[in-house]
C-alpha cells in the first residue's frame, strides 16, 4: 500500500461557534501529499467529538510514516502535546514531526521536548512530502531541506532552509480531506463564510510578527485565475 501520513490540528483557543476555520496549515500540506499519492488522515481537535481517540484509531489503522502536528505559539502547543503523548503510547517508533509558525520559529527550543522528533521549518508542503520518501527510506530526516532534528546524541541538525514554493502550483484546497460544512463562520457576512488562502507573507516589518523571520519580509500571491478557480 501507498505510504500514510496523520496530521493533528489542534484547539486554538478562539474556537467559539462560528469561528472555526479551515485548518488551512494542515489541509495544505495534505493536500499536497495527497495529490503525490501519499494516504491521509487530518484529525482537527476543534471539531471532532474525541479527537485524542480519533487519531489513536488513525495511528492504528493507517500505521503511518509519521504523525504531524501543527502549532502556532499560545496555547496550540498544549493540544500538540496531547497529541504527541498519544502517538508515543500507541506507536513509539512513529517520529511525531512539529510544524507550523512556533517550531519554525524556535525549532531547537522545540527539539528539546522529549515528544517533538522532528521540525518542519517554513512552508511545509515539499518538505513533508520528501520527509516521507526520507523516513521510509531509513535515511536521516536532517537530509531533508527545511527540516530540523536530533540525532541520537542529542545533537540538532538543521538542513538548509527550503526555497519558497510557487503558489500556483500548489494543488487546489482538498474537499476529501474535511468536511467542509464544519467549517463555515459568520465573522465577515455574518451568516456564511469560508476562509481559503491566496497569498503568503507580508512585507512590513512589525516587531511582535512571526512574518520577519518566517517570510523574510516577502509577500506573494496566487494569480487571479488561480484565485477564481480556488473559489
């Protein structure tokens, strides 16, 4: 069978009815995987019953090359480690793979928690599909660009960083990965909304903003077609 993959988005801590957006991070980097033959599973803890026993069935069923988890800096990274005490107990040679904007950001501080095996750093389509050709191979996940990881002596080794993706050339947002009727908001219309991405960064220079470090101050964008085939 074709290699898994099991992604865990969690709680963000502003999750009220009405509120809950796609889990845009994690349906991109399925989506990509996906359209590369790659199984998977995304389990979002804002909007399943029992999200813990959901991807422990996940982890069950699929035995996937690793279980990723994404993580803003906040109270995200309590969820992910949730997640990532589940994967230990029901998969301990699973590598749990941390990705999103705070293990890009403090991918070392990150490495030194007992649960995170690997970083992701930066945009993580590319890098999460050749980290499963990698791990499946039994290379070393630090042969990876974009990756972080420890190796047995605790020494982090950090890959080059990964050139940024052309964004029209990413598949389209995958409708087979959630249900997107969970997903509509009242925040702008006030009755239906779905929030899609169609640009990255942003080249202002706010101090307190995770976009200096982790778009290096760029901005880009999907072209209009693409735009108007997305919605």
């Amino acid at each position: 069978p074709s290699p898994s993959v099991v992604l865990f988005y969690p709680r963000t801590g502003w999750d009220r009815e009405g509120m809950v957006s796609l889990p845009l991070s994690v349906l991109a980097v399925g989506g990509f995987l996906g359209a590369h033959g790659v199984r998977v599973r995304i389990v979002d803890e804002r909007v399943e019953p029992s999200p813990l026993e959901a991807l422990a069935h996940a982890i069950r069923t699929l035995e996937p090359v690793y279980v990723g988890v994404s993580s803003m800096t906040g109270s995200q990274i309590r969820g992910a480690l949730a997640a990532a005490r589940v994967v230990r107990a029901h998969a301990p040679a699973t590598p749990i793979v941390w990705g999103g904007v705070h293990p890009s950001l403090m991918a070392e501080q990150t490495l030194a928690h007992p649960l995170a095996d690997v970083v992701v750093r930066g945009e993580g389509e590319q890098t999460a599909l050749e980290l499963v050709a990698a791990l499946a191979a039994g290379r070393e996940p630090w042969t990876v660009a974009g990756v972080s990881a420890c190796d047995a002596a605790g020494h982090v080794h950090h890959a080059p960083d990964r050139p940024f993706l052309d964004l029209d050339e990413l598949p389209p947002l995958s409708t087979e990965l959630v249900d997107f009727r969970r997903y509509r908001t009242r925040q702008v219309l006030g009755d239906w909304d779905l929030r899609i991405a169609t640009s990255r960064g942003c080249p202002h220079a706010c101090s307190y903003c995770y976009n200096v470090p982790f778009n290096h101050r760029r901005w880009r964008a999907q072209s209009p077609a693409r735009v108007l085939d997305e919605l």
